[in-house]
C-alpha cells in the first residue's frame, strides 16, 4: 500500500516536472514574434516583399522603399517605431493592434532589408 502511494507520487512529480520542461523550452518560441510572417501580413502589400514597395500599392501610396541605403543610415529604430504606431498618410496605425515585442520583430525585418 505504502509502495503504491510513492510510487504514485514520483509519477506525478516525474509528469509535473516534464511539464514544466517542456513549457520552459517552449515559451521562448511561442513569445517571440515571427517577424517575417507579421511583414508578409501586414505589411508587404504597401512595402513589397522584399521591402522595395514595387507593387502597385507601393506605387500609387508611395509606400516607403525600405532597401534604399540614405533612408536606413538616416533613420533611427525609435522613429521607424513611431511611424509603425502612428502610420503615416494612407498606412494604417499599428499602435494597438501589435504588442511591443511584435513591432520589434518589424524593425529587425525592415534594417535587414537594408543594403538589398
Ligand atoms: C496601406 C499601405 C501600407 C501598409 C499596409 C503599411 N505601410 Fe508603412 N507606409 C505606407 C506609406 C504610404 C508610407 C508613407 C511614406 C512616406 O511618408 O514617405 C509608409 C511609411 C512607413 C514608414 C516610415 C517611412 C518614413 O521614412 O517615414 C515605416 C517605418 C513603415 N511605413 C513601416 C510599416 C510597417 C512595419 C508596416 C506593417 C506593420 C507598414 N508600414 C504597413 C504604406 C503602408
């Protein structure tokens, strides 16, 4: 009897504590935002996939060409932030519909087009 309930017990830590392994492991890639995905859903249409605004949103809105090197050395992270929470002109305010971590996703997505 006294066997039973023991062995019963580190089962249960042995479960708790896998759980809790597990959820360590994969916390980090469930809370970092996926940059390159949130890029392609809500921004590429205006920027273009690749960040150049080539398509015809790019075009008629005269979106932002995020490759071109003067743009990428003048701005600063804080400023692309600001426009990512205001959107200027035609581009739709971001402020409340992304979390913190997503809209630096955003700016690694847009400094890595830089020099392309
Ligand atoms: C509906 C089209 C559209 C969408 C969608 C859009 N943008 Fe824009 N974006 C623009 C336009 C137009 C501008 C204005 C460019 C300007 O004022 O020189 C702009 C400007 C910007 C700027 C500032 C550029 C500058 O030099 O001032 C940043 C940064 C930016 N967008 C990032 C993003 C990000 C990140 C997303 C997605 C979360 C996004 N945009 C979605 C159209 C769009």
């Amino acid at each position: 009897m006294q066997k039973g309930i023991v062995k019963t017990g580190t089962i249960k830590t042995t479960i708790q504590l896998t759980g809790l392994l597990l959820a360590l492991v994969a916390s980090p890639a469930v809370i970092a935002a996926d940059g390159p995905a949130l890029y392609k859903e809500h921004c590429a249409k205006c920027h273009g996939d690749s960040g150049h605004a080539d398509n015809w949103r790019g075009y008629l809105y005269f979106a932002r060409n995020f490759t071109a090197p003067k743009w990428q050395a003048k701005v600063s992270d804080d400023y692309i932030l600001e426009e990512i929470d205001e959107g200027p002109r035609i581009m739709p305010a971001f402020k409340d519909t992304l979390t913190a971590d997503e809209k630096q996703a955003l700016i690694q997505v847009i400094r890595g087009f830089g020099g392309k």
